[in-house]
C-alpha cells in the first residue's frame, strides 16, 4: 500500500492541511475531520490575509468570489483563488490558495491543496487533491458504490476496508485529469499520472503513468 501513503502523494507544504495530514498515514482518514480542522485553524489564520465572511467560513482578501457563489462553512478559501459563478461548496473544506472552483461546480468534504483547477462543471465530494492537480470539463468523483457498502481500497494484493461509505478519489500531485472522467470510489491516482478523457477509473493507478481506457483499461509507463 506504499503508494497509498500521503508520504508518497503530496506535498504537503502546499496546503493549511500539511499540518494535520502528516500525522496520518492514508489520505481518506482525514475525511471525517476536515471540518474540526477547519474549526480549530480558522479562528488562528492572520487577519490581515483573511477574513471572516461567515459562521466558520474564512476567505481570503486576495480571492475572488463571484456574487453567485454559494458558500457553506465549515470552510477555508486561500489567496488568489478564483470561485466562479453558480459553484457551490457545501462545507467541510480547504481550498488552497491559487485555486480555481469553475461554475456549476460543486464541493464538499474536501482537502484542495494550491494551485489546484476544477474550473467547469465539476463534482468533487469526499477527495483529497493534490498540488497543481486539474480536473477537466465535466469529470467527477463518484462517492458512493451501488450498493452502498464500504469502500475498500486494492492495491498490490492487498485490501484495506476505509470503514466509509463516502469516498471519492485522492488525486497525488500534478495529476491531469481527462474531460467527462468518473474516478469511482476507492480510486488513489499517483503522481503525475494523465487520465484519458472519458474514463472510467477505479483502483490505484500508480505515479508517472498514463491511464487510457478504450474497449479495455490500459495503463503505460511514461517516457522518461
């Protein structure tokens, strides 16, 4: 399961959350404690970046929110981030500083570290996304299986039950993500690894690969 590990997935200098991930081994126990984070860090951030627009929702100064924007808290917007029109986050979120949330996209229960794109018709729910990772147009994370049993995690032979019936996808850093994608439940994508468009992913796809998905799953080495 070693590339599970957030050790092996994130930079976590790139996001308010770095703190709190690494005391953690795998990315999806932090799930059902982003909103105590939210809680615990938002009151401490500097005043002279932030500012408190909300019960528990802290914005930065820098970032640009469009009028149409909802916002739910508990919630942290960083410097520079741009929330376009009509997106709607439902609480229970980090958003990095540098980010765009594009419109008509949604967000909830979500670690989203710097530089960070979901820009059109997103849904992003119960994930962790690393730095400079991109989710192209219209692809999504799906959270909830069938038939809404635990999601496990397979990697290597091995299975790891996370106890969730929540759980989207954790994307490593500088990971690209093609138009129209479904990531399933239980999906961990390694670092910079490409998804093809209109793809449907599900497992571990490891770091520095290309995941293409015709009449069958193939994933190649990239060149180096």
């Amino acid at each position: 399961m070693e590339a599970c590990k957030i050790k092996n997935l994130y930079d976590l200098s790139a996001s308010l959350a770095g703190d709190f991930l690494a005391e953690l081994t795998y990315p999806w126990e932090a799930l059902d404690h982003i909103s105590e984070w939210v809680k615990k860090i938002g009151p401490t951030l500097d005043e002279d970046i932030y500012e408190k627009r909300g019960e528990d929702i802290w914005v930065a100064k820098s970032a640009k929110i469009y009028p149409t924007a909802t916002l739910t808290g508990p919630l942290i917007i960083g410097e520079d981030t741009e929330v376009r029109p009509g997106a709607f986050i439902r609480g229970s979120a980090i958003i990095g500083d540098h980010c765009v949330i594009g419109n008509s996209t949604e967000i909830k229960n979500d670690i989203i570290f710097d530089h960070v794109q979901v820009p059109h018709y997103n849904y992003v729910g119960d994930s962790v996304l690393g730095t400079y990772s991109h989710m192209g147009a219209g692809s999504i994370t799906s959270n909830v299986k069938a038939d809404k049993t635990h999601v496990v995690v397979k990697c290597d032979g091995e299975e790891i039950d996370t106890g969730r019936k929540k759980f989207g996808a954790m994307l490593g850093d500088h990971v690209e993500v093609g138009c129209n994608t479904v990531l399933n439940p239980g999906t961990v994508v390694g670092r910079n690894t490409n998804i093809y468009p209109v793809s449907m992913v599900r497992g571990v796809v490891p770091a520095d690969s290309i995941y293409k998905n015709k009449t069958t799953v193939e994933i190649v080495p990239k060149n180096k």
